[in-house]
C-alpha cells in the first residue's frame, strides 16, 4: 500500500512541478493593464455599493424612526 502511495505523491509532484514552466511571466504592459482592470471593476462595485447604502439610509431618515 506505502509503496503505492509513493509512486503516486512522485508522479503528482512531476506533473505539478512541469506546470510551473509553463507559467507565464508575470511583468510587462499587459500585466499591469491586466490589474488596472481589475482595480478598476473592484472600484465600480464598491461605489456601487456605496450609492445602494447611501440610497438605504436617505430612505430611512424619511421615515423619521428617531
């Protein structure tokens, strides 16, 4: 069974680590348009939820629960 095991966690580990040369490089213009994108969605939705918090608590104070 051990041996098994062995041969396995071996083969799991050549396959992993032949990935890793796959990778590509992570510098360059396309990689930071890549995270400004992604930065930027990011902002989009957290002024989105600022004006759906915003829009709750106008809502609230007309109620005027004081």
């Amino acid at each position: 069974m051990l041996p098994r095991l062995v041969l396995r966690m071996r083969k799991a580990v050549r396959r992993l680590s032949r990935q890793d040369e796959d990778l590509p490089d992570f510098s360059g213009a396309e990689n930071e348009a890549r995270w400004q994108a992604m930065l930027s969605e990011l902002e989009a939705r957290d002024r989105a939820a600022e004006r759906r918090l915003a829009a709750a608590e106008r809502a609230l104070n007309r109620l005027g629960l004081n």
